[in-house]
C-alpha cells in the first residue's frame, strides 16, 4: 500500500492534463500511485489519458456518462483507493516537484492534523503566474497566511471559514484518509462549494497545518462548475455550508445571523460587479 493516492479527476481539461499528471509522477517523494479519473470528456481527454495507461502505479478509469459534479469524482476516488494520505489533484492545476516532500513530514509529525495545505500561485490559461492566493485571505488577516501554522480545526472554522473558504485550492491540500473515514462520504450535492463544506467537515473532526511555501498552482479561469452569474449558486449553496457549521459548532442565533447576512452582503457584491460588466440594452447606451 503507497503512502499516498493521487487523484486526478478530470473533465475537458485536456489542455492542461499533460502538464497536471507530469507534474505527479514527478514527485520527488516516490511513495505514491495515481488514479486518473474521466468523468465521460467530450474534448481529447481520454486520448491523452492513455498514453499514461501502463506506467507504474498508474491506474486510469473512465465514467460512462457524466457524473455532474467533481464532488462524485473525490467521492469515487477516494473509495477506489487504500494509502493513509490523499491529495486530489485538480486536472488544470499543476505543482512544485517538492509538493509531497514538504506536505507528507507535515502529517506523519502531527497526527491530529486531517488537512496540510500549501500557499498557492495563482495562474491564467497560458499558464501565466497572474497573482498570489494570499489575496484570498489578506482581509482576515494580512500576516497568518506568511507563515507556517498548526491550528485547532474548530477554532479554523469559528474565526475564519465561517467568513469564507479560506482553502480555496483542492490541489493545494494532503488529507489524512482516517479523518475522511469519520466523514463516512462525500457530499456530492453540490456544483461549486462542495470544497467548502468538505474542509469544515473535516476540520470538525481534526486540526489543521498550513505550509507558507508556494508549492501549488492554481488556474482560476478554467472552471466547468460555474453556470450561474457569480453570486447566485455561491448563495445557493454557501447558505447550506454556512447553517451546517453552525448547527455542527453550537453557533447561537445572533452569530448564525452575523455569518449568513456577511456572506449575503459578499454575494450580492458579486453580482454587482458581473452586472457592472454587462453592455447596456440597445436604446439605452449613451
């Protein structure tokens, strides 16, 4: 049994697949093999894919039909394989060569910890570095997020994911797969803040460790999740997010309220600035 599975489910990501399984198998910590997921691509995905069939520890799976959410893809992945550390590795990101080297010996020393993450480069399409994810969370605090930290899971959830997702990255995270355990599965209801809900369950029930290295890149314009205007799935389903951490944390009424109308007041400033980037109705431009 290897240390760590690798999961890379996939969806029309054929332009940047070649590059995300590279970028696994060369890892300079070995202990590791690789389930390549294909949630039924219409693009040259799976052509890609099979010039990995064969490799060593690699093992490739396509779905018939389309599952409808990556949250169903985590969920198979996590069952198709047996290690005691996962990362799911998104199909258009990409890492450093020492992203398991520096994650691993994070949770091997600290075994409360369910989640070690990493600082993440932002990048384009082109794969064009265009920013830094300490821009996510420069709002919460300006100076946690430049170093590194072990942090109570709870207290994570009370003071900053209650506010937002504050792990923005899946590729930029190793899971201890006993704390997944404790999960029982997935919630694969959702399109787009699956992610969310998935960190405060696991937070729930573990601690937490940040790496303040950028090891990870992440592409933020290549996304199949996002079908509505911004603001409007992000309310649908962060409203659920947010109720489910306060019922799991005791919250009372008054900081119930205090979490859903700040993250309202967010959405709404979402779609405010989409609809700032419309062009006016005919007859009405001037």
């Amino acid at each position: 049994m290897p240390k760590v599975s690798v999961i890379v489910p996939n969806y029309r990501h054929a332009p940047y697949l070649t590059w995300r399984i590279d970028t696994v198998l060369n890892q300079t910590y070995r202990d590791f093999d690789l389930l390549i997921l294909d949630d039924a691509s219409t693009d040259n995905s799976r052509e890609i894919i099979e010039h990995y069939r064969g490799r060593a520890g690699v093992r490739i799976h396509y779905n018939d039909t389309n599952s409808g959410s990556v949250f169903h893809q985590w969920g198979k992945g996590i069952r198709m394989t047996d290690s005691d550390y996962v990362w799911i590795a998104e199909s258009d990101d990409w890492a450093e060569p020492t992203f398991l080297e520096r994650l691993v010996p994070v949770l091997d020393a600290h075994p409360g910890v369910g989640i070690a993450y990493c600082q993440s480069w932002i990048v384009d399409r082109e794969f064009k570095v265009t920013g830094h994810a300490g821009c996510w969370t420069d709002d919460l605090d300006a100076a946690r997020w430049k170093r590194d930290f072990i942090a109570s899971g709870r207290e994570e959830i009370s003071r900053f994911l209650l506010v937002k997702n504050t792990i923005p990255n899946t590729s930029a995270v190793l899971q201890r797969r006993s704390t997944l355990a404790k999960l029982r599965s997935i919630d694969a209801s959702f399109r787009l803040c699956g992610d969310w809900m998935h960190w405060i369950r696991m937070l729930a029930e573990a601690d937490l460790a940040f790496v303040a290295e950028n090891l990870n890149f992440w592409r933020l314009q290549s996304s199949n999740a996002r079908t509505a205007p911004p603001g409007v799935l992000e309310w649908q389903e962060g409203e659920r997010v947010l109720n489910w951490a306060c019922d799991r944390l005791q919250i009372d009424e008054a900081g119930r309220n205090r979490a859903l109308l700040a993250f309202l007041r967010k959405c709404w400033q979402w779609q405010k600035e989409y609809l700032e980037t419309l062009p006016l109705p005919a007859g009405n431009q001037t």
